[in-house]
C-alpha cells in the first residue's frame, strides 16, 4: 500500500530578507521543523526569489550534491574549482561538493527577478573529488512529457549525480494524463508543482504543492490546467 506526505505550499518555511524572498519544503536556515528534515535522500527543496544583482556570496559546502534549476532569469556563479559560468532558465546546473567546495551565485542580471529551485541531496558516496557541471535542455521536449534531466548515470539524459536518483520536468496540456514508473525499488517520488493545477494518485495539487509518495511503483497523473508544470524527484528513501 503506497504512502504519501503532502506540502502544501503555505506551510512551507518562508524567510523574505528583502533582497531574497525564499521559500523552504524542508528545515533550513532559521526555518526548523523537525517533521520536516528530508524526504529519504532529498534533504533540501529551496524556493528562491532574487533581486537584481543580488545574491549569495562565496560559502562551502560539503559531501552534498546541489542541483538548480532557474526558472525565469540567469544566475551567474563562481567556485573554487574555477568555474565562472552563467545558467539561465532552461538550464540545469549540479555540483557534487564532496571533500569540499566555495562557490558564490547571484542574479546575473541588474534589473530582473531570478527565480529559481535549489535542491539538495545526500550523496551515496563521500569524499568524491568536487565537480561541476551544467546542461541546456531541451525545453519542448517535455511537452506532455516526463523529460529526464537528472540521473546516476554520466551517458544517460541530463546532468548525473552520486546517487542512484532520477529528476524528470514536464509542462502539460490540460486533460493529459499519464503514469510514471519509479525507476528504483526502494525509491519514492517527491512531486514538486511549479504551475498550475494536477492530480497525482488522487490528490490534487496547486501552484508550489509538494507530494512525496513512496511504497509503490508507479504514479499515475493528470494535468487539470493548462501549461501545468511539475518536477518529479525520483529518490532513494533510506539514507546510505
């Protein structure tokens, strides 16, 4: 029997510190809800807002693997592996942390928003040797489709990661329906609403909603608005 935890998308962590309006699926930060850690190896789902020319200066991280995606502008990103790179809406970009990395990121433009997801995950491996990577896709290719942008693996679709978890993106019609299988025994589904309105295993979700279901091996999907937007996490649910 499969199992679910719904975030609705008002009783997220919310910190809106003038220059940064952000919003937090899990504990982070100042915003502690010890009901709210992680959903298996998922630990972090990050909802920022940005204004222009603002941003996050240089800080480290460790033995994390840190996806963003932007949703709406570009964001313009240092470390200290020597990377110095700009990722715009449309893109993926991943670090593996590993043994340890400073980066910096800010909204690479002056006068316009940056909206974007930042999301964190355990890695099954510690101590990697840092990396950095980032990708243009595809964007009409998840057209009334689960398009992969994230996997474990370096030659399959989208950027890769350490850890055996697969993210997918689709903007749909309305109507549309389909059913995602989980790649992974073992794994479950954090879905995270990015527009619109869609029903998954029966619950309907709006704008910012998130579902982790887990216990199961597929999902089944419908898209209930127009251009409905959902990023699927397909992730490990006990940590290594």
């Amino acid at each position: 029997m499969s199992q679910f935890i719904l975030h609705k998308e008002n009783t997220r962590g919310h910190a809106n510190h003038g220059w940064l309006n952000a919003h937090h699926s899990f504990s982070f930060a100042n915003y502690y809800n010890p009901e709210r850690m992680h959903f298996g190896v998922l630990r972090v789902l990050n909802d920022d807002l940005i204004d222009g020319g603002m941003g996050f200066g240089t800080h480290p991280h460790d033995n994390m693997e840190i996806i963003t995606i932007p949703l709406a502008g570009a964001i313009a990103h240092k470390d200290s592996m020597g990377n110095s790179a700009i990722i715009k809406s449309g893109e993926i970009q991943v670090m593996s942390a590993g043994t340890g990395v400073s980066h910096s990121e800010f909204n690479a433009l002056e006068n316009e928003k940056l909206s974007l997801l930042q999301i964190w995950l355990f890695p099954n491996k510690k101590n990697v040797s840092p990396r950095y990577d980032q990708m243009a896709l595809d964007v009409d290719a998840r057209r009334n489709n689960f398009q992969q942008i994230l996997s474990p693996n370096a030659d399959d679709a989208g950027v890769w990661i350490h850890q055996d978890a697969w993210f997918s993106l689709g903007k749909f019609d309305a109507g549309f329906e389909t059913e995602y299988k989980i790649k992974k025994a073992g794994n479950g589904v954090y879905a995270f609403v990015i527009s619109g309105e869609v029903t998954i295993n029966g619950q309907t979700l709006s704008k910012r909603d998130g579902l982790g279901i887990w216990d199961t091996d597929s999902i089944n999907f419908k898209a209930n608005s127009a251009d409905a937007e959902v990023l699927l996490m397909d992730v490990p649910m006990e940590l290594n």
